[in-house]
C-alpha cells in the first residue's frame, strides 16, 4: 500500500473533467485507488465519488492505493494535480 | 462534521429552528458540546447537589423558574454561589422565561451562556435531542449505491465497473426508486437503524459508461427517487467465478457490518445472460417475506424433513 498527501491548487477544483482524467488514468490500472478528503473516502475509479469529495482549490487530499501498478498510479495522479491537470 | 460548538445554535443553521437568543455569556460560545446529554437543575438548586451533572446542558423549565422566583435574595445568593462554583456548561431557559439578574451576572463572570427560547420544555427538549442526534449520530461514507427495491432499502456494493449503476439504472425503470450512487453517507441513528443518504452535490446523479453523467430525477421523474432510506440489507455484485461456492439454499444468513450493526447479506454472482435486476427484486421481496416471519428454504427444509420421518416410517 502507498499513501501520499496532496493538497490542490488549481483555480476550479476538481470538477467534472479533472476527475475524469484521473478516472480514466485509474481504470487501466488493476489496483484499488482511494482518494481521501475530510476522511471521506471515495473510488478513484468513480467518477461520481470523485465528484463527490465536492474538491476545491486549497483542499487537502490523502491518495492511497494497494495493488498492481500502485507506485505508478499514485505518482501519475499527484502529478496530475500538482501541474493543475494542464498535462 | 468538525467541532460542534454552543454558537452553532445561535447561529440558527439545521433543519430546526429551537429558537434560542443568547442572554449572556457569550465568552462560552466556542465551547464544544460533547454529548446531547441534558439535565434539570430543579434538585440542585433546592439544594441536593449530589451526582449534579453540571457538564450537560440545564434546562430551566417552568417549574425551576417559579423555584427561582420565590427565592429571597439571601437564599438566591447561597444556591447560586454554590451552582456556579460547579464549571456548568450553559443554561437554557424555556416559555420565554428571562431569569433574574443576580443570575446572569453570576453567569456572565463565569462565561456560561445563558439562553433563553420561546418553546415550551417538553418541545423544546424533543427538538433539542432529535437536532443533537442526528449531528452526533455515526456516519461514513461508503462506495455503493443505494436503491429502494419494493420498500426495501438494497445496497448495492461492488468493485467499480462491475455494473452497480447499469443495475440501478434498470431498477429504477421498473419503478424503483434511487437514493444515492456511488457514494452513499450511512448515519447510525439507532442501534438498530442505519439511515442512507446520497451525497449532497451528486444529488440523483448517476453516471452510465457510453452515456456519461444523467439526472436520473429530470429523466425519470420525481417518483424514481427519493433522499433517505434505512438500509435494510446488502448485495455485493461480484464477478463469477467458478471456484467460488455459492449460496445455492439460503439457509444461513450471512451479515454485513456497517457501523456495528449487522445488516442481511448476500452476494450475486454476474455474468453475461444473469438478469441481476429480477434477482435483486426477488431477494428485496424475499428479504420482506423473512421480516413477516416467512423464510422459504427453512420452511422447504422443514417440509422435506417432515416428509423423510412419515415416509420412511412406512
């Protein structure tokens, strides 16, 4: 299991297409992908859990995941919000 | 939820409005309530400060506040003296009635609010619990999907991609109704009763892969969902698998966790040809049959048996 914390920057949070990008990247993966604000825990291979976490600039995410192709995931989604999902 | 302090009631936010105003005290606000425990101080201030629990909320009704009023000031200075030198959280005075000054001043150097509501005590107290307990009540929030299945409360769990939405979606054009998908908040708000309700912001908001994200309210009307429903039993949708044995009688009950309390369980192999929205209606209405005391394996168990004695008596 890997675990990292993240806080978001971008202007607009994590709406419909961000989460989208990191569902899609999710999916190819056979780990489990949990995405923690709050301590609500949501499926990062949900769109609508995603959603969900009602993300915004300045929140603090936990990003864990156990499995195949954890390391990889986890360190693709991190990118993924450090560089506001301008990838 | 973050810390739930006294000014959260002043500040008039919830469902209910238990119509307090702040007479003083205000330095004691930013306590934090703790327990929705409260107390009449009626023995205490006649005097019996035995087992006097003064880190509840007081609830000064009618009859504490006539006790107050007869008092000579001698006797109001010696029960207040001693009241107060206990840490009291806050005081609370119902039927609108404004305690004496000697009082609030003892409150205000002391940083305990004192509020004051229009309602009467037996109201106000109903009110007061129901509005604590549900803050209080244990909540998480799980990936699944919550479906009213013939008045019953099904939650659907599975790894994601397995067809939990794809399920509802079919279950609510039978004419089922959806509470929440793919992300339900359960609240413990009895020992025995587990409250389902979607997320806020996804509100009835379902997504189907090939179609994206649907308003499943706008599409299929008002009367395909609904905000909460107790969750009455649990399906997890797996993946068939060959190796694995399923229930083939249903004789033993299986029981999912969910904040202690056990909730009826079964799991429902999936696979291409498997119609799982008919299976799921029929162990909604199987799980009904079992409330109102009618299990069907154990009574065909029974009968079978029944039969084997009169049978191999001849």
């Amino acid at each position: 299991m890997i675990e990292k914390d993240v806080v978001v920057n971008s202007d607009a949070g994590i709406h419909a297409r961000p989460a989208m990008m990191i569902v899609r990247e999710a999916m190819k993966y056979p780990c489990e992908i949990t995405l923690i604000k709050d301590n609500i825990e949501a499926d990062g291979k949900s769109i609508m859990s995603v959603l969900g976490l009602a993300i915004i600039s300045g929140s603090k995410l936990t990003i864990r995941a156990s499995g195949e192709g954890e390391t990889e995931l986890v360190s693709y989604i991190l990118n993924l919000i450090e560089n506001d999902f301008k990838i | 939820m973050g810390k739930l302090t006294l000014r959260y009631f002043i500040e008039g936010i919830g469902r209910i409005d238990l119509q307090l105003r702040l007479l003083t005290g205000e330095g004691g606000l930013d306590r934090e309530i703790k327990s929705g425990e409260i107390n009449r101080p009626g023995l205490a201030l006649a005097g019996f400060f035995d087992y006097f629990a003064y880190e509840r909320i007081q609830i000064f009704g009618k009859g504490e506040a006539a006790f107050m009023t007869q008092l000579s000031y001698e006797n109001k200075i010696k029960v207040y003296d001693e009241f107060f030198s206990y840490p009291v959280f806050c005081c609370i005075f119902t039927y609108d009635f404004k305690p004496d000054n000697l009082f609030l001043e003892y409150a205000e150097k002391r940083n305990i609010p004192v509020f004051i509501s229009k309602r009467g005590t037996t109201r106000f107290i109903t009110l007061f619990v129901h509005v604590i307990d549900e803050i209080f009540a244990e909540s998480v929030t799980l990936h699944a999907t919550l479906v009213d299945v013939f008045g019953v409360g099904v939650l659907l769990t599975g790894k994601s991609g397995i067809g939990k939405s794809e399920t509802a979606l079919e279950l609510i054009e039978r004419g089922h109704r959806l509470v929440g998908d793919d992300m339900v908040i359960v609240k413990k708000i009895d020992e025995s009763l587990l409250m389902g309700a979607g997320s806020e912001i996804l509100k009835h908001h379902i997504e189907i892969r090939g179609i994206g994200i649907i308003n499943v309210r706008e599409i299929f009307g008002i009367r395909s969902v609904r905000n909460r429903k107790r969750i009455e039993m649990v399906i997890l949708l797996e993946e068939w698998d060959s190796s694995t044995e399923y229930d083939r009688l249903g004789l033993d009950e299986k029981k999912y966790t969910i904040l202690d309390i056990d909730v009826p369980y079964i799991t429902v192999p999936v696979r291409p040809g498997r119609n799982i929205p008919i299976i799921i209606e029929t162990a909604a209405l199987n799980q009904r049959l079992k409330k109102v005391g009618i299990n069907s394996a154990r009574e065909l168990d029974e009968r079978i048996k029944k039969w084997i004695i009169t049978e191999g008596g001849k």
